[in-house]
C-alpha cells in the first residue's frame, strides 16, 4: 500500500466512525422520542378512561332527570284529569 492510499483508507475509515457516531446518536433520539410516545400514549388512555366514566355518571344523572320529569308529568296529567 502507497502512503496515498494508507490516507485514503483512514479517512473513509475516519468518515465511517463519524457516520456511526449519527447513527448512534439519532438512535437514541429515536429511543427517547418512542419512550416519550409510550408515555403520552398511557397519559391518553388513563384520560380517555376518565372521560368514560364521567359519562356513565352523566348518562344515569340524566335517566334520573328524565323519570323524574316523566313522573312529574304524569302526575300533572292526572292531576288535571281529576279536576
């Protein structure tokens, strides 16, 4: 091998350990990017999970109302029958 192509070699060899290093580097970004997708991801789940709930209690709150008003408007009906 000449001195040219010693040259040559180390510093394709010198770019190849540059390139690695990105490698490695953007593959931690990435890592923390997903860890942090995971964990907004949990965050989504446990609010939609509430949000499920505050319906169901909103659901039977609003059947109360409507028997309510239902018998209250039947009694009324009636009451106006009597007369």
């Amino acid at each position: 091998m000449t001195k040219e192509m010693m040259e040559d070699l180390l510093h394709s060899i010198t770019q190849w350990l540059d390139e690695l290093k990105d490698i490695k580097e953007n593959g931690q970004q990435i890592d923390e990017l997903y860890s942090n997708l995971e964990t907004e991801a949990s965050n989504l789940e446990s609010h939609l999970q509430g949000l499920q709930q505050n319906i169901k209690q909103l659901d039977k709150k609003l059947a109360m109302v409507i028997e309510r008003r239902m018998t209250t408007g039947t009694e009324k009906l009636i009451a106006r029958r009597a007369f």
